[in-house]
C-alpha cells in the first residue's frame, strides 16, 4: 500500500476494497496498529477483539476473490460502544457491576453489522451506563480528546467519538439518550446522527432510558453516517417500537447534495432559545457564520420560537432517571454480572442487592437511580414525572408548529468547546448543561446531526441540524449541505493525524 488507508474515510475504504487496492486484512491490520500505538494515550477501547476482527477480514477477502455479492461496506473496520451486546466479546457499559461480561446473543444492531461482514476492532468506552457528558465517569477510567489530550472528549459515547477523531477507526456506533452522539462529535470534530426513534433497533441496547435511547453512526464524514445508517435501520420485530417503514437511499442523496451544491427552496429555522446567551462567543461565532454560508448558497433562514425548550432540560432530567432507576433495577446481584455478599449478617436477596448495587454503581449512576425513585414514588410521581411528560408534549407541539415555518432546524451542537477534564465532575448541573442543545430532539423523537464547523482556539465546533420525524434522509441532505457551504475538512485538522510512534 503507498496510500496511509487509515486515513480515508469509510466509503473510500469500501471503494479501495473493491478496487483491489488493498485487502480486508490489511486494512483491518492498519487500523489495529494504530489502536496499539496510540490507544495508550487515548484510551479509547475498553476491549479490543483482534483475532475476530482479522478473521472477518480473511473471510471478507476470500469471499471477494470468489465473486461473492459482497455488502458494499464489507471489510471497513467499525467499533462498538460498550453498551451495545456482543456475542463472545464482554459487553460492559464501563461499569464494575458487568465487569467480564459475556453475553448469549448479539443485538440486532451488532447481528446486521456481523452479517454485512464487517471486521468489529472492539468495543469502546464511556460514561458509566451512559449516564454522563465527558467520559469521565467509566469505571475504567476517562478516555482523552485527540485534539488536546487535557480535554474531556464527550460523552457518554466518548470512546466511540475520540476512536473515530484518531483515526483509529473510520466508522464507529454509539448510543444517543440526551446527546451522548452529538455531543462527543462537536467536541472531537466528527459527525454523529441520532436517527429518528424507532429507525434503528434497541434490541440488545442496554436500556438506560427506553423512551429516549437512539443507536446511531460516529464518523468523519456525512456520506459515512448515512450509510452506516442505512445498514443498521429496518424493522426489527423484537423492538416494539421498531418502524415498519423502509430504509431510504440516504447516502444515495447526500451523493446528490454533493454534485448540486445546494437544496433548492429549503427554509432552515434558527432556534431562539438555543443561540445566544449561554453559548461562548466563539460557538456562536462559528454557527452564525455556516447560517450565513446556507443564506449565499439560496437558503431562507427563519427564526423559530419554541419557548418550551426553555423547560426541556428540566423534563429530562426528570424522565430519565425515573427511567434509570426502572431499567437498572435488574442489576440486584442474583441474576448476572457482579454479585457481593454482605460482610456480616444473614445472607438475604434484599442485603445482596443492597451490597452489589454499593460496590458496583459509580456515584454519577447512584445519583440518578436515586433521583429515579424519589421521581417514581408515591405522593411525587405526578408532581414530577407528570408534569415532565406534559412539558414532552409542548416539546413535541412546538416542533410541529416550528416545522410548518421551516423545512429544519439548526443550533450550535454544545454551548461550549472541549472542557479541561475534571473541570465540571464536582458539578453535576454544570455538567448536565452540556446536554441543552441537544435534550430537545430526544424528547420528542425526531432525527438529529451534528457536523463540525469551524474551529475556536484550536477546538471544534459542532452544528446541529434537526430534521422532522421519519425525515432522517432531509437532515443528511442539509448536513452534506452545511459541509459543501463550509469547504472545511475538519477531521483532516486533528492533532492525531500527524502522532508518532513513541520510541
């Protein structure tokens, strides 16, 4: 090879395969040498499966050399969150209470990446059951922005982001209960989509908050996003909250995006109460500059009232611990992973739990079970969660009334760039703020995509594009849209590219 194949971006890679350019192999093999050299700094993966990767490599180049219909990505690397259930490769939400555990089956998410044979480097890491906006709170440590390895690179799904950011990997899933996509991906310079709810399968997810948890792509660049998602969307009958609807060509339009320059007539709404104060002045710079660029390429661009959004952090915060502490429930100590037996005293399933929760639970997933229950209890339970499902509904009417002004929505992605770590881990609120772009979408169910744009001070910005339900082709068209109008390679500007190997 005199091309560095780790470099390119999926669909490159798929195209190179199927060229004769350069095998699965050694492909895969390019990817897991960077994993060894760098991942030590980043700490990106909590497991890494080279054999399985390299044999599904093996199998994809034999099979190619046979004249077999071929999955147009198969052979292209991927990573997987931790909290996506794996067949044969633990599966542990960065969290001691699931430490070393191997689970029976693979999600339906995971079976279709299996089964479009791609080789799975491993499994990455992030906040503890996906409770957390920086990465900060695994259980196996933080893992590092590849910008400034002093930064935090997101969260929950830090690993998948700084993985994709450092070129460890061109495609990588994740999970998207608040922003747990989105936000890594403004705050590592990739693209991360929350596909409309429903799209893409739960099952084999581990639940965090079931009415809110999205699967979606991490990737460098909009093509790859959407045809990641077109691989892992489709009704799968073990969801119940599976969409029947078939798969748009998503990549397929953003190609169209691509050759044309524009969208012609597309009305895109500014969100009043998601600009403005409570963003640095360098997001805020940036997002009013790719606004501008959308204006000169024939865009109309309208502000948007939504006043319910100003309520929005407030009913998620309410929503989904009371969630948490449901879908956490079944850690007790009895059925699978950790199991701790009290010190002295009788040995009860009351005194286990109590003991195995203690032990296994970081303080971030206590804070919220504990915040879940009191929501849930009696005498509370329609003071809180009540009145938070009724806030969802305004949420969901003031996206309605917004999307009958404009084709779609935008906002800065974050309030801020990458924080330092540890800045904000002794101040939850300060840390759930992270999440007030994002949350709104979540809530309502509607497809979601941040796209970098621009840097500040060395750091990259994220922009959010905001679709209509079941409208996950429209958000890809005007995210490649927001890249053409920019002209700015973002991932291509990352400090990793250019790492050595330490002697």
């Amino acid at each position: 090879m005199t091309v560095d194949v780790t470099k390119l971006d999926a669909v490159a890679m798929a195209e190179g395969l199927r060229a004769g350019d350069f095998t699965a192999r050694e492909l895969t093999q390019a990817c897991l040498d960077r994993i060894e050299a760098f991942d030590g700094r980043v700490h990106a993966f909590l497991h890494v499966d080279a054999e399985g990767a390299l044999r599904t490599a093996d199998e994809v180049d034999r099979l190619r050399e046979e004249g077999a219909d071929l999955h147009p990505l198969a052979g292209v690397p991927i990573a997987l969150k931790d909290n996506l259930v794996t067949r044969q490769m633990p599966t542990t939400c960065a969290s001691k209470i699931l430490e070393g555990w191997m689970p029976p089956y693979s999600g339906t998410v995971v079976q279709r990446i299996i089964d479009a044979k791609l080789p799975i480097l491993g499994k990455t890491n992030m906040d503890e059951f996906a409770m957390g906006s920086s990465c900060e709170y695994s259980a196996f440590g933080p893992t590092y922005n590849p910008w400034d390895l002093t930064r935090a690179p997101g969260g929950s799904g830090g690993g998948s982001a700084a993985a994709v950011a450092a070129f460890m990997v061109p495609l990588a899933l994740g999970s998207d209960t608040g922003g747990s996509i989105r936000q890594p991906g403004a705050f590592t310079g990739t693209v991360g989509a929350k596909p409309t709810y429903g799209a893409v399968s739960r099952y084999g997810l581990v639940a965090m908050a079931s009415s809110l948890d999205q699967i979606g792509p991490v990737t460098r660049t909009v093509r790859d996003a959407a045809a990641l998602q077109e691989l892992i969307s489709g009704h799968d009958p073990h969801d119940s909250t599976s969409l029947p609807d078939p798969v748009p060509a998503l990549l397929e339009s953003v190609k169209q995006v691509s050759k044309e320059g524009s969208i012609e007539g597309l009305r895109v709404g500014v969100i009043k109460q998601l600009t403005g104060e409570g963003y640095s002045a360098g997001v805020q710079h940036h997002f009013d500059s790719v606004v501008q660029a959308l204006k000169e390429r024939g865009c109309e661009v309208v502000e948007v009232d939504c006043p319910s959004f100003d309520y929005a952090m407030a009913a998620y915060y309410l929503i989904m611990p009371a969630e948490v502490s449901s879908n956490l429930a079944r850690f007790d100590g009895v059925r699978y992973g950790l199991r701790v037996e009290p010190e002295e005293g009788p040995v009860t399933a009351e005194r286990v739990m109590a003991a195995t929760r203690g032990a296994g639970f970081g303080h971030e997933v206590k804070r919220r079970i504990i915040l879940g229950t009191y929501v849930l209890s009696s005498g509370q339970v329609d003071a809180y969660y009540g009145s938070a499902q009724k806030v969802r509904t305004l949420i969901k009417r003031d996206f309605a009334a917004a999307f009958e002004k404009a084709d779609v929505l935008v906002s800065p992605t974050a309030p801020t760039t990458a924080f330092q770590l540890g800045q904000r881990q002794e101040d939850p609120m300060a840390m759930y703020l992270n999440d007030v772009a994002t949350v709104p979408a979540n809530l309502a169910g509607v497809p979601a995509i941040s796209v970098p744009n621009g840097l500040e001070d060395g750091l990259p910005c994220g922009f959010q594009v905001i679709a209509p339900e079941q409208q996950d082709e429209l958000m890809y068209r005007v995210a490649q849209l927001v890249v053409e109008a920019t002209g700015d390679d973002m991932p291509s500007q990352c400090p990793a590219k250019d790492w050595k190997v330490e002697a």
